[in-house]
C-alpha cells in the first residue's frame, strides 16, 4: 500500500480539504478502471494540530457544495508525528515553511517531502507562488478559492503522486 500524508498547520483546513479531494480522486480513477484505490492510503496531520479539532464549518461546506464530498463532517485533526512521517511514502505540504520544518525535524523525510504548488506546477509554483495560503478565519469564499487551487494543483499533480509513491 502506498502511503500518501497531507500536512500544514492544524489539520482543519488545507491539509484536510487536500485529503478529502484526493480521496475522490482516486475513487474516480477507481471506477474508471485507471487504478485500484485499495492500493493507497490518504491522510492529513497538521504540524501544530491539536488533535480532534473538527474540520472548519466552511472547508466542510465547501467539499460538500463542489465536490459531492459528504463524510468530511466526521474529520477529526492529527498532529504529525514520528510513525506518520516515517510510514509515509510520500508526504505532501501546503506550503515551503511546513516542507523545511518536517525535512529539518526529519531528515530522512527529505526525499519524500514536496510542497503541493512545487509538485504540480514546478520550482517557482503558479505563478511565484509556491504556497497555498491559509484559509482560517475567512469567509465561505476564502475556503473556496482555497479548494479550488487545491483541486486544480491535485489535478495537474495527480499522475506524478500515484506514480512516485
């Protein structure tokens, strides 16, 4: 089974939605017989969660508005710890800070860390930006647009995570 770890800050937004909208990914290919989701484990953690947070209201509206996600209301946040970044195959981060932090904290980890915009879009990211910023606090849109550059960034990446892993 290939092992694939979402992480950013707390677990209750990016890395969550990250999680989430992966998830449906694979089911997707599943169905169309592009691959088999059984062989993957997707999972998100935060590198200062505090664990059992709820999922934010808005991130969870969101995956269920645009992406038909409706189990997401049950997501309970995770902090990061030594048997998460070890039994990953491939750890994924929202941004180049949370990258540094695991592969300083972990430098075993450093071959199999990426920052999503860098995975997808390359070393200078989407235009310059190679982070995904943090929702928390916003409003419903702010979520939004979040998910969206999220699903997009997964979209681009996707072939390059199931391959890697």
């Amino acid at each position: 089974m290939k092992r694939i770890l979402f992480v950013c800050t707390s677990n209750t937004c990016r890395s969550f939605l990250a999680e989430y909208i992966l998830k449906d990914m694979l089911e997707r290919a599943d169905e169309e017989g592009k691959l088999n989701k059984k062989d993957y484990k997707v999972t998100s953690a935060g590198l200062f969660a505090l664990e059992g947070d709820e999922a934010g209201v808005s991130a969870v509206r969101v995956l269920e508005e645009l992406y038909g996600i409706e189990d997401a209301d049950r997501h309970s946040a995770k902090q990061t710890d030594d048997e998460l970044i070890e039994e990953s195959d491939m750890i994924i981060t929202m941004t180049t800070d949370h990258q540094q932090t695991i592969e300083t904290a972990y430098p075993d980890a450093e071959n199999k860390t990426y920052t999503l915009n860098i995975l997808a879009y390359g070393e200078d990211g989407l235009n310059g930006k190679t982070d995904i910023e943090d929702p928390y606090r916003g409003d419903y849109e702010d979520y939004e647009a979040c998910a969206k550059e999220i699903k997009e960034a997964l979209d681009k990446a996707f072939d390059a995570i199931v391959e890697m892993v």
